[in-house]
C-alpha cells in the first residue's frame, strides 16, 4: 500500500460524517443565540462586545467524535477584571441552565464555565478584545485572532483541513499531540500553521525529517501582516522549535513542545516516509511501549504520594518532575544506576517511577580524592580516610557505603531524613509517599 493509499484510508475512519458536521453546527449556533439572546436582555452585559467560536470544531479541522464546542465571550478592553470573571461566569452559567446542561467552574488565569450539554462538551471562556500585534491583558485574549487567521487560510483551500487532522491523527498516535504541561507535545494551532506553512501533512513530514535542534519557521503571511521586509530581525528563543504567531510576532507557537518530543517528531517523520503503515496512525506509541517492555528488567520502585484533586495537572507534572530530577541527584550520588523513570499522575495520587539497574550494590564505595600535590586537601583527606592509596597521581580510599539498598534509600526519604538534600515542591511532598515494587507508567490519554 503506497503513502497516498495510507492516507486515504486513514481520512475515512476519522474525518467527521456529514450528519455529525450538520450537529455540531446546530449545536454552535443554538448556543450562540442563546448567549446572544441573554446578553440583550441585561444592559450589564453590553460589555461583551462579541461572541465567537473558537478551536478545531470551529475551524473544520477536528476529527471524529470530538465534540468539544469552545466559545468565547469577547469583552471591552476597558473592563474591570472582576467584572469580567463575573459576568464570564454568570452568562455561563444562564446559557448551559437555559439549555438542559450541567455546568462547573473551571480555572485558568482566570476563572471560565465547562459544562456537558447532551454529547456535547462546552467551554465559555471571556477574553478581552486585542488587535493584531497589541500586547495581551489575559492569556486567552490571542485565541479569537488565531481563530480569525487560521479560518481564513483554510477556507481559501479546504483539503488543508484533511491535512491537518492526518497530522493530529499521527502525533497524537505517537503520543505527542497536546500543549499542556504534562505532554509537552504540538498545540492544535501549531499543527494548524505547520500544514499552512508547508503546504500539507505530508509536506511537513518531508520538511520536518531535516529539523535541527533550533529550527525556525516564519510564515510568508507575517511579512505582509506586519510590512516587515525579509531583514527584519525577529525576536530569538532559546527553543527547540520556532514558530512566530502571526498574531504575535514576539511569541513562540511551539514553545510548549520538549527538546524530546520534538526529536521524536523528527525521527517517526523520517521512518513513516522510509516505511509508511497505518500502524502510524493507531496508538503506535502502545507498540512502541509493548516492544519495550518485552524484555528482563531492573529493580522497580514507585513512590506513590496522595494528590490534592483541587490541583490541576498544569502545575502536579511540573512539580512531580522538580521532585524527581531532586531525587535523581541523590540517587547518583549514591551510584545506583537509572535505566528509566517516569512521572504519571492520576485523581488521586502523585506516582514517581524508576528502573535501576541493581537494587543493591556491594558495601564497599571508591572514594575519589585530590591530586597528590594539593597537600592541604591530601591533608584533610588522609584524616577522613584510612584506606587510602594512589592512582594516576590522585588519592583514592576504599569507604563503607551509607545505602547498600536502593530501597533503604528512598525510605530514608518518605521519612524526612534527606530534607534540606531534596527539593520539596508545594504539592508534591514525598514524606506523604508510600514506596512500591513496581512501575507505573503514563498512558498518554491525549484530547485535542
């Protein structure tokens, strides 16, 4: 089966039925005269000055089965930040009560409604009215000009919306689809303007198989949006991955994306368009995983730390990541080799995971001293040392290890005995941990 077989095969299983594209719409616009029609009907909204749906449903580049309809109300400038949290949530919540759904309170920056309304996912997020190139007044405000921008490229050629979700179906397959900080992956907006820029997906795989780490992208759209002429000195990221908004000259599109996903990028681009397969499409990273594990394996050891469900994974991954990188200090210190290891957060706890190589080393531990002819430090190390001799010019002494056993160690740690040695981040604390033989690793349950 050639490449243009693959793809073609790939495109009927996820791009939407007509029947479910026909919903969806329904679906928007009923929500949207229904905010539209509470709006007037209170002289206190009048300063939500638009209301405009954002996102891949949106934008006709979303892929079976998703449902997720994103609006956003547009307010003034000029308006308070209370205000707008306040009535954000408030027309929210009168719009999902109008129409049958059940509604919650989700936080950002600020505070924004989710809700289920029959299949149907919804977010009513407010934002404030930015122009092109004006500095943002909350995160958010940039979506409804990356909405304005994308929509008007795709709808200048349609085939670019198939290319896109060909080219979400192989990340999130591979397992780097998605900006949050626990996937560190490409946004649907990156994916938007890497198809844009190049042209298709598979166009951004031929071009992406020759990235360097520090790789630049500047849409020929910027020039013109901007009048910049082609010596125009754009701002510099130390990133592994460039890609200039076109809404925002000064940000990087991609700056979300690890040094290791991007490489993971790079390489399944090159092997699909050596040996393509439709295996690359269908939850490769699972195979890539069984393969893996289909081997002997090391000492494992979980620590297992209760999770405040108030605290949402934005911020749990960055912390369990500060914890481990602490913990991976001291274990190298102590000369137990890492093979691997993983965070992986569930509602309920914090799992910090590694594979040694042994669980147990011997008790004796080579100690490394100075040069010879350092005499106040040969000095100092003779009276710590006894056992002591010369190598190359250096003392050395044979010492008694603290921890034989990888697992004395980490208990010394869930019992405080190492703090001030380890870095212990807000919500993470590992004297809450529980110490298990085992590994648990992330499923990479990805949404778009």
């Amino acid at each position: 089966m050639n490449i243009d077989e693959i793809l073609e095969e790939v495109l009927d299983d996820i791009k939407p039925t007509e029947e479910e594209q026909r919903e969806l719409k329904e679906m928007s616009s009923k929500i949207i005269n229904k905010i539209n029609e509470i709006i007037k009907q209170n002289p206190k909204y009048s300063v939500i000055i638009d209301v405009v749906q954002v996102g891949s449903t949106a934008r006709n580049t979303h892929l079976r089965n998703n449902y997720d309809i994103d609006i956003f109300l547009v307010f003034d400038k000029n308006t308070e930040r209370e205000v707008l949290e306040e009535i954000g949530l408030e027309v929210g919540k009168k719009v999902v009560e109008e129409l049958g759904g059940e509604y919650w309170t989700e936080y950002a920056e600020h505070p924004y409604t989710s809700a289920v309304i029959d299949k149907y996912s919804l977010d009513i997020v407010p934002c404030y009215r930015i122009d092109w190139g004006e500095k943002i007044i909350s995160a958010v405000d940039r979506t409804p000009l990356h909405n304005e921008f994308v929509k008007r490229k795709l709808e200048k050629n349609e085939r670019l919306c198939d290319e896109v979700r060909l080219f979400k179906k192989f990340l999130k397959s591979i397992g780097i689809y998605g900006s949050d900080l626990k996937t560190k992956g490409f946004s649907g907006y990156l994916c938007e303007l890497l198809v844009i820029h190049y042209g298709g997906f598979i166009e951004v795989l031929k071009n992406a198989k020759d990235w360097k780490i520090g790789e630049k992208i500047i849409l020929e759209d910027i020039y013109k949006i901007y009048n910049l002429d082609k010596n125009y000195k754009f701002r510099k990221f130390d990133a592994p991955l460039i890609v200039y908004d076109p809404v925002d000259i000064n940000r990087n599109v991609a700056a979300a994306l690890s040094k290791d996903n991007f490489c993971k990028f790079v390489f399944y681009a090159s092997l699909f368009l050596k040996n393509p397969s439709k295996g690359f499409f269908y939850d490769y990273y699972k195979h890539v995983d069984q393969k893996l594990e289909d081997r002997e394996h090391g000492a494992l050891l979980t620590l297992k730390i209760k999770r405040d469900k108030d605290i949402v994974d934005d911020i749990i991954y960055p912390q369990m990541e500060k914890l481990q990188r602490s913990i991976n200090k001291i274990i190298e210190e102590n000369e137990f080799v890492i093979l691997r290891c993983d965070v992986h957060a569930d509602e309920e706890f914090c799992y910090l995971s590694w594979e040694f190589l042994v669980y147990e080393l011997p008790n004796v531990r080579l100690r490394e001293g100075p040069s010879i002819f350092k005499k106040e430090r040969v000095e100092r190390f003779i009276r710590k040392y006894d056992k002591y001799f010369i190598r190359d010019c250096k003392l050395y002494a044979y010492t008694t290890r603290k921890y034989k056993n990888v697992y004395e160690l980490f208990n010394d740690i869930i019992h405080g005995k190492l703090r001030g040695k380890i870095s212990y981040p807000k919500y993470v604390n590992p004297e809450n941990g529980v110490i298990c033989k085992m590994y648990v690793k992330d499923t990479i349950k990805v949404a778009e």
